[in-house]
C-alpha cells in the first residue's frame, strides 16, 4: 500500500521537570502514520508511549516541555500551532479516545449532549443533524434503545459502554485519523472483542488511520497493519505485523514475546525479563535495555544503537540485531 | 502433597439488597479446596468473583449455604470467633495501594498486620520484615520506602509480603497481577508458585485473564452472574471446554498468531451481560448463546458431570 503518510513524527525529544530530576520521556522519537493504517505502538508502562503521542497533538502536562522535533499532520506542523488551532484539529481531523473513560467523560452532562457537543464545538453540522448523527453514532456503537439512551449519565452505563460512547465522542466528527490510548486495556476480552470489531468498522468504511497504544501483543498483532515497540522513551523496533511476529530482532520485543502467557502453556516454564523498566532521569548514552538484556556486552554499554533497518519497513536498534534474527536467544 | 480438604463451599449464595431490590452476586457455588491447591475463578467484570472471595473469608456473610474451613462450620462464626482464624487467610488486591496507607512506609505497612495480631517483639517483627521483603525479591531499603516512590510490580511484592507475614494457610488473590505489565507479571506469578510450593499454601486465585488462571489453578470455576456454569481441573477445562460461555470467554482471547494468515477474526459476542437484578428465566446465559433452543428459554440447567470432576450447567452438555 503506497499512501501520503498521514501523521509524521520528526525526532520528538520531551521531559518532564520532577522534582530535583529531568524525566527524558521521549527520547528522539520519529515514525509516520499512513492514511488508513493501523499502527500499533507496544511497550511496558512508562516506556513512553502516551507521552509520544498525546504531546505530537498538543497535550502535555504543565511540568513537561517538547524540547525538539516536528509532528507534521498532513504537511502542517502541529507542535508550531495555538492552543485554539490545535482544538480546532483535535476532535475535528484527529480524534482521541483515553484510556479512563470515566474521567474523560464528563459526570454530570448526558452523554446524548456530550456526542452532539463534541460536533456543535467543530461546527461540524447542524444542530438537527447532530442529534439525528448523535442516534445513528450510539446505534453503530452497539448501544441498544439510543433514543432513551441519550438521556443517561455516563454512571449509568458499563465500562465497555462507557468506552464505545468514547468512540462514538472521537468518530462523531469523521476524523481521517483516531489515536486510542489502550481503549480496551481495563475491558473484559468479551467486550474488548467487541470494541475492536467496531474499531475495526469504522476503520474500513471511513479509511481511517488509527494509532493505537496497547500493553498486549495479541491485540496489537491481530489487528495492526505495523507495530512500533517503545523503551525508555525511544523506538526498539518498527515491524509490519508479520515480520513482528516471525522476525522479531531486538532482544527487548523477544523478551515481552516469551513473557506472554497463553492457553496451553500450563507446561510451560517461565521466562521472564528481569527487572523493570527504568525511568529515565539521564539523557540516554548507551543502549537503555542493556541492564535487562541477555546480549548486552561492554560495546552496548558505551554506546548507543541506532534505529536501522535489516529487512524492507524493518527497523531495529540494537547491536546485536543479526544474531537476535539468528535465533540466539 | 497432603491430600487435607482445608476449604468446603456448599451451595453458597449472596444477594445484596439494593434500593429495594435483590441483587444475585453469587447463586449456589460449591466447590472443594485440598490443601497446597489452586482454585482459579474467572468470569466477566461483575460476575461475583470478589464477591465469593470475600464470603469465603467472611469479610461478608454469606444468605445461603455453608463454608466449612479444615473441617470447621464457619459459617455462623462472630468476628470474635474469626479472629484467631483471620491470620490464616489473607488476601491479596489488584490495588495494593488502596490498601496502604500513604503516609506508612513499606516496612511499617509490612509489620503493621504483626502489630495487629500481637505477634514477636518489636525486633523479631523487623527481622521477619527483612525476610519478607528479601523473599518477594525486593532489596532492604524499601522498608524506608512510601508507597508512591514504588512501582506497581514492587508494590504488589509488598502486597504479597504483607500477607506472608502472618504465615497463612489461605490465601486470595484477587487479581494480583492485572494491572501490571506482562513483563511483571510473569515475575509475580512465578513468586506466587514458589511461595505456595515452600510454604503449602492453598491459593483462590480470582482473575479474568484465562491463560494466567489456567496456568496457576489445580481446578478452574468459570462464573456467569455468579453462577458456576463450569467447573474443572484445568487441563480439562481448557482442552475441552463444554459450556458455551466459556468457550466464548476462550474465543475471545486475541493470541498471537504465528503469520499472518493465522489472524484471528474479530468476531464479537452479541450483546451485553444481563442485570444481576433481574437474571433471565431459563438458562441465564440464553440471551447471548450462539447455541440457545426453546428449552433454554423457560427451563433452567442443573449443573451435572459430564466426566469426571467436569461440570457443567447447560442442557446440550454432553
Ligand atoms: N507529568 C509528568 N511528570 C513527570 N514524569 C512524567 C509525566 N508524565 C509522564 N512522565 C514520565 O514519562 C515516562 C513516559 O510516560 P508515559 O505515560 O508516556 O508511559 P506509557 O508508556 O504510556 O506507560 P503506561 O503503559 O503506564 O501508560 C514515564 O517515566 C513517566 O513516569
Ligand atoms: N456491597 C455491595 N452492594 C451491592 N452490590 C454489590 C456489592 N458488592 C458487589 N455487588 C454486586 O455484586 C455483583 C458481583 O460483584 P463482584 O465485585 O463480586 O464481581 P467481580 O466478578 O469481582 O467483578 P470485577 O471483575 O469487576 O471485579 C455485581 O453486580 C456488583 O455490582
Ligand atoms: S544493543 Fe546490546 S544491550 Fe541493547 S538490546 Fe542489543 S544486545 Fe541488548
Ligand atoms: S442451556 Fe441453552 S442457552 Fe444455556 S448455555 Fe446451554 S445451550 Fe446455551
Ligand atoms: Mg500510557
Ligand atoms: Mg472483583
């Protein structure tokens, strides 16, 4: 599929202020997404996946700052615009889906306004047209009784439902590009079967690109077109999901491969990796999973791999890559 | 392996009397528990697993049924009665923070359940803090530690040192490892065996992750609206699983396929599960059985073997 790339993360370097200490959440972070691609972005927590994307549209917490890059959205880069022009775009051309939908949800307006809002704020349509797309929207979301449904609070509904209003919120106003940060992470796999089947709809009728970040390989591997993995702020590995699954080359994704635990692994001895993911109060100089890596030697302690690519759209950064490929561990 | 039953659960029930109305938590749940086994329960968001956790721990009582813990009807027992046995069954959350509170630090959250149970001097409690803490592989220093200055991973070993402290026979788990990366999960879950296998501990794990639950449990229930539907040892239950929902429960799980063309459709279960006020007549789970005949509709499945120790309550069961 050759297509424009849609969202093109440039070098994004950002931190954080924590006490005494600089956080480096994002550590020269580049990637694109293209006009209808599923793209998924794995990583244990605080590897910096939510930070990546929510800063490339403008939202970063007062204690945080973008020191470097671009986020170029459809030729325009999002990091150069105003707070009201970034408004304009988030809920417009980009749509976002958080992962608490409770705190995201607002608990004191009916969620039939809240879905009409978000297209009244955008001037997305008329007022007629919103309540009749706010309907339709909560039908296709899998909502039963959406005229009735329309009057209720978000603590009405359950979870799953509460995060298919979410995406009915983010769809309302046909973004070309929706980023959904673990949307199902919190959902029984019964209801996170049916948000990704939705997701996966929309996806197709409308051409969408969806960014999502999920801990769960099973996820990100059925239903992603690429799959990028984050540690300690920066890319390890960027694979379409059929060289993730066969040719994984960095020994962190090998690592989170054999951690996952399946039906029929009852016989199975555990591998996990040891340790746990730092947070990152130096800026990187070495490669940043050499405590934890089976293959680290002096030359990965001294310096820092670069992303480069061993096979077509394959990129990895480790020094090691080859042999990782080969199969050493 | 001692074959000693420490846990008897018979035809248990509870229902919570909300605004008025009858809540189902839990329906009649039986079950066995030997000494040094697993006894895993899944089953979807509200579907009573925490519910029957805590009946069998009497942090709530039960409407209906018996509990009867290493041959002792517990069931009627008064907190003062309970309390010698309270020692002997910890739990363990999801959230060890809730239960921490922030201005303690580690090693005096650790001591703290000693202090309670009036157990050791003063020394002897920091001497087995140490222990613990080394034993859930956390290093010394985080005696000194506040909750928030830990991460999730570290704060669920606390979790478990807490509960190890007064050296139990029992202990749930109550979605021990949910929320934490798969990475530390796997870390958590391989201390959780190697503590059961030193210490003979009898474990009732609680998760809606099957493949975990699967992996760690001698005998696997499997809830709907606090209804066992099934109820196996796990290698059987997992292999040939009988009951429609939990074959819907086993298909929902995305695996990671081995190439592409190995990718899962997404196939979603139509609709969403019934009000616990107001379960449907019939089988409860027929509004979203993909197998449902008349019968279903109006007449209710008694649980019944289907081979050995496998049971299952649906009416085309073989
Ligand atoms: N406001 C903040 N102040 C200080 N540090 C922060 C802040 N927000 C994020 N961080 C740090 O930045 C790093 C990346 O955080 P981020 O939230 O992106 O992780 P994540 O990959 O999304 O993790 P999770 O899976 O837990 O959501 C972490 O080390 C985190 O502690
Ligand atoms: N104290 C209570 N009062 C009223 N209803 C309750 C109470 N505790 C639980 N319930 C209800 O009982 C049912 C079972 O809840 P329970 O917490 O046991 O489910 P669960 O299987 O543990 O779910 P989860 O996976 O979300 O933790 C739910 O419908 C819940 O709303
Ligand atoms: S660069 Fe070295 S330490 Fe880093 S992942 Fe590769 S082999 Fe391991
Ligand atoms: S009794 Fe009927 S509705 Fe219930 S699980 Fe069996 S087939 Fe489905
Ligand atoms: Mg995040
Ligand atoms: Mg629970």
């Amino acid at each position: 599929m050759v297509s424009q790339p849609l969202l093109s993360i440039e070098d994004l370097r950002v931190e954080f202020d924590r006490g005494e200490d600089t956080v480096y959440a994002v550590n020269g972070v580049s990637f694109s997404i293209a006009e209808g691609e599923t793209l998924g972005i794995v990583g244990e927590s605080g590897s910096g996946k939510s930070v990546t994307l929510m800063s490339a549209i403008g939202l970063i917490r007062e204690n945080g700052r973008i020191r470097s890059g671009r986020a170029l959205f459809q030729g325009t880069d999002l990091l150069k615009l105003s707070e009201r022009q970034l408004e304009d775009i988030r809920g417009r051309e980009i749509g976002v889906v958080f992962q608490d939908p409770m705190t995201s949800l607002n608990p004191v307006m009916r969620i039939g306004d809240q879905i009409m809002e978000a297209m009244l704020a955008h001037h997305f349509c008329s007022h007629r047209e919103a309540f009749e797309r706010t309907l339709q929207l909560l039908h296709e979301m899998g909502i039963p009784e959406p005229r009735a449904r329309f009057r209720n609070y978000p603590h009405e509904f359950s979870g799953g439902m509460r995060q298919r209003i979410m995406m009915a919120i983010a769809l309302a106003c046909e973004p070309q590009l929706l980023i959904a940060d673990e949307p199902t992470t919190a959902l029984d796999v019964t209801v996170q079967m049916q948000i990704l089947a939705l997701l996966e709809e929309q996806r197709r009728k409308r051409n969408m690109a969806v960014a999502i970040i999920t801990h769960d390989f099973g996820v990100a591997t059925n239903f992603c077109d690429r799959i990028i993995v984050l540690y300690a702020g920066q890319i390890m590995e960027v694979a379409d999901t059929g060289a993730f699954i066969r040719e994984s080359a960095h020994p962190y994704t090998v690592g989170l491969k054999h951690s996952i635990i399946e039906i029929g692994h009852r016989a199975k001895p555990l591998k996990p990796i040891p340790g746990m993911a730092p947070t990152v109060t130096e800026m990187p100089r070495s490669c940043s999973f050499a405590p934890r890596c089976p293959l680290a030697t002096e030359r990965c302690r001294n310096e820092l791999p670069q992303l480069r690519e061993i096979g077509p759209g394959h990129w990895v950064a480790c020094h090691r890559a080859e042999e990782v490929l080969a199969d050493v561990i | 392996m001692s074959s000693e039953v420490l846990l008897e659960v018979h035809e248990v029930s509870k229902r919570f009397r909300v605004q008025g109305r009858d809540l189902h938590a839990v329906e009649k749940v039986s079950f066995q528990l030997q000494r040094g086994q697993t006894f895993g329960l899944v089953g979807e968001s509200g579907s009573g697993k925490s519910t029957l956790g805590r009946l069998v721990l009497k942090l709530l009582e039960a409407t209906e049924g018996r509990i009867v813990y290493q041959g002792k009807d517990i069931t009627r027992f008064t907190q003062k009665q309970m309390r010698p046995l309270r020692q002997e069954m910890q739990i363990i959350f999801q959230d060890p923070m809730a239960s921490m509170s922030p201005r303690m630090t580690i090693g005096m959250a650790i001591e703290d359940a000693m202090i309670i149970h009036r157990i050791g001097t003063k020394e002897e409690r920091q001497k087995r803090v140490d222990e613990l803490l080394e034993r859930v592989g956390l290093p010394r220093e985080v005696k000194w530690a506040y909750p928030h200055e830990l991460s999730g991973g570290q704060l669920q070993r606390v979790g478990i040192a807490r509960a190890l402290s007064l050296r139990p026979k029992l202990v749930i788990c109550d979605e021990p490892i949910s929320a934490l990366d798969v990475s530390i999960q796997v870390q958590v879950i391989q201390l959780l065996r190697e503590l059961q296998q030193d210490y003979d501990l009898t474990y009732i794990f609680i998760s809606h992750n099957l493949a975990v639950v699967e992996y760690l449990s001698d005998v696997v229930a499997v809830l709907y609206l606090g209804e066992v539907v099934e109820q196996a040892p796990a290698e059987e239950l997992f292999s040939r699983p009988t009951h429609p929902y939990t074959q819907v429960l086993i298909q929902s799980i995305l695996k990671m396929p081995r190439s592409l063309e190995e990718r899962q459709v997404l196939t979603p279960i139509q609709g969403e599960i019934p009000s616990p006020f107001d379960p449907p007549k019939g089988c409860p789970f027929h509004p979203r059985c993909p197998m449902a005949v008349d019968r279903c509709r109006t007449t209710k499945p008694e649980r019944r073997l289907i081979g050995p120790n496998h049971a299952v309550a649906c009416h085309l069961a073989t």
